[in-house]
C-alpha cells in the first residue's frame, strides 16, 4: 500500500498505479467517513487523562502534551488512521495475505500499517525494510524501541541494507529481529568503473539537497551566501530533492543573490557519473558516493545535532565534516589530492559496500519475501 510522499506529480504517480495490475491505492478503499473519522480520533487525544510521567528527575508530561497537541493533525498521523480504516476493508472482503512488507521508518504510518495487519489479518508475517542509511544519534528514533516491538508496532523482522547498520542497531538496544536484505536502493552504486580526474580541469562539484526546505535554505546561505560563485577552480551543480518544486529553490537562490547555478532533477546515478565530489547533509547518498569511490562533504548544521550519516563509518576517509563555505572550498581540494589516485578510491569503496551494502542475491531476496518458509521454488 504505497504513500505517496516525495513526488511532485501524485496525478502521474495514481495513473502508474492503477494501470499496474497489482495496484494498490489506499484512496479506492476508504470512504468519506474515514477521512472525519481520522480527524475526530486524533483530536480525541487531546481528551485524554494523563497520570505524572516523570524521566530521571524531569516531569516531562507537559512537554508530550504539548507536542501531541501541536500535532494531532499532523498528515502522517490522519494518514496513519486512514491506512488502518483500509486495511479493515480489504480484511473484511476475506482476502488472505501471506506476506506484509513495509518501507519501515518508524512512522505513525508504519505504525498504523503493522496494527492494521496484525488486527485484520492476524496470521500474516510482517517484514520492515529500512533501506536509507542515517545519521544514527541524529535520527535514533528510526528504531524501533522495545516497548513498540512488545506492542506489537514493530515488523516481526526487519531488514537493513549492511552489516554495519545492523550492528549499529542492535549496539542500540532494539530487541526487533534483525537481518540484512537486499540493498535493492543501492544496485547500481557499482555500475560504472572508477575513472581517472582530470587534474587541469575545474572540479565538478555537486549539492545534493535535504528534503526539507529549511534544511536547503541552510545548505545555500552556508555554501554561497556573501561567497564568491564563479570559482575557476571549482564548478557547482544542484541536485534538488524529488519532491522540491524548481520555482521554490530559484527563490531561495534570488533570496541570496545567485540566479546563475544549475539545477538538475535527472537521475541522481546519472549525475553521480558526472561529478568529482558530493556536497549534502544527511542523506543516504552521501554513503552511496563514497560506494563509488567519489568525496563527500556533509555540511554541518548552524545549531544542534549535525545530520551526519558518515558517523556509521568505521574508516573516515573520503569525508569532511565543514561549517561554512571557506572550509568547504578549501576540504573539496583536499579530497580531491587524498584520493588522488584509483586505487585510494577503489579503497575507500570497497569499505564503504563491504560495510553497508548486502549481496543482491537470490538467497537474500528469498528470505525478504519469505520463500524460505513453506514456498517452494525460485
């Protein structure tokens, strides 16, 4: 059951999927009383009697009350109602699933979809697939916790793209069963070979930007703000998120004074082939770049926990941490002279898959749909 977030077009993205024979649409199964009845459930929280919550020596239930109340009505919670009230009609036609699998992010989403299974279809396994590599302290809250796997709003197994994301996970202290999967968002981190930089010409440089805009508007002050663009040295590319809408990143360039640099929404493999270093926050392309044997920069944040998905590497090669533009120029040339050379960077990506990237396999992929489990056959 898609959710459609991340897309600029939803009027392409519902035609794709009602033309696909298998199609499935959480808007053909739910009816206008379930969009009131979402609204008026999560209002309801805000009925709620709450008993003192104390952490540590810190009352903290005014804190929660504050934040369920600022977002009871918050989309991803309705969307988690609404994901519920259609799983319970498609269970009432007596449709028998052998197999749920959820894009996992620990969501009210995530948790409404593994209630929904567990309550209308009560025999069927869940399987997460968590296929993003994030900052883990950043974005700790990715993993599901012991009281969500004991009530029931966690997969009954979970899948993650590595090794080293796995143990990272379990070093957290999550009792949700474990297991690395088919790294199918990274297949084509190896398609091209490692090729040679020309050291005579200006170093292409790329922004990967984060979904969110504030993050973006960030990202650009830092980089270019009062900075001195056209470096002969260094070329500039932006890549904008999927779901960044162009005249909204142009305004936050004009905000600054830049119309000049180029925006790209091709594929990011596409543009990964064409540039020497990636410039991002946190973002799992960042460890998909250095998979190629490309530099990465992770632009810090201006306050708070920087979103650094680098953080999982053991090896800290290939990568930067940088505060403001200056230091960014100055590490992008840097990089550039430590990896030099192919076999430096066919080093550093043959780390980087070893740690994160599980096999494509068919023994994997098996086990991801439950084919090992009483399904005979290939």
């Amino acid at each position: 059951m898609p959710q459609y977030v991340g897309f600029r077009s939803f009027k392409d993205i519902f035609k794709t999927i009602r033309e696909h024979p298998n199609g499935i649409l959480l808007d053909d199964w739910v009816s206008p009383l379930d969009y009131f009845r979402s609204i008026w459930e999560s209002k309801r929280v805000n009925t709620l009697e709450w008993k003192p919550i104390r952490y540590k020596e810190f009352q903290i239930e005014p804190l929660l009350k504050d934040e369920i109340q600022k977002c009871c009505l918050d989309s991803g919670v309705l969307n988690g109602f609404l994901i519920y009230y259609g799983l319970s009609r498609i269970g009432d036609l007596g449709i028998k699933l052998d197999l749920a699998i959820d894009w996992f992010e620990n969501q009210p989403i995530d948790r409404a979809f593994e209630l929904g299974i567990r309550a209308f279809f009560p025999e069927t396994r869940i399987h997460g697939y968590q296929g993003m590599l994030c900052d883990p302290i950043y974005q700790n809250f990715l993993q599901p916790t012991r009281y969500e796997v004991e009530r029931g709003v966690a997969p009954d197994k979970l899948f993650l793209p590595g090794l080293r994301s796995v143990e990272i996970m379990r070093r957290n202290g999550t009792n949700c069963e474990l297991s690395t999967g088919p790294a199918f968002r990274f297949a084509e981190s190896d398609i091209t070979a490692l090729k040679s930089v020309d050291s005579h010409k200006p170093i292409r440089a790329m922004v990967a930007f984060h979904i969110s805009l504030s993050e973006t508007k960030e990202i650009i002050d830092t980089l270019f703000k009062g900075q001195l663009i056209n470096d002969d040295e260094i070329e500039w590319k932006l890549k904008p998120h999927p779901s960044h809408i162009e005249s909204r990143i142009r305004e936050l360039l004009i905000e600054i004074g830049i119309e000049e640099l180029e925006l790209s929404y091709k594929p990011f493999n596409d543009e990964l082939e064409n540039c020497d270093v990636l410039i991002t926050t946190g973002s799992s392309v960042a460890i998909e770049t250095l998979a190629r044997g490309k530099p990465v920069i992770i632009i810090a944040g201006s306050s708070g926990i920087s979103q650094n998905p680098c953080n999982l590497m053991v090896d800290k090669n290939g990568w930067r941490m940088c505060y403001n533009g200056p230091e960014t120029r100055r590490s992008i040339k840097e990089l550039m002279v430590e990896l030099n050379t192919l076999e430096k960077r066919d080093n550093v990506a043959k780390i980087t898959k070893e740690e994160f990237f599980g096999d494509l396999c068919r023994e994997k992929v098996k086990e991801f749909l439950n084919l090992n489990c009483g399904i005979q056959g290939d």
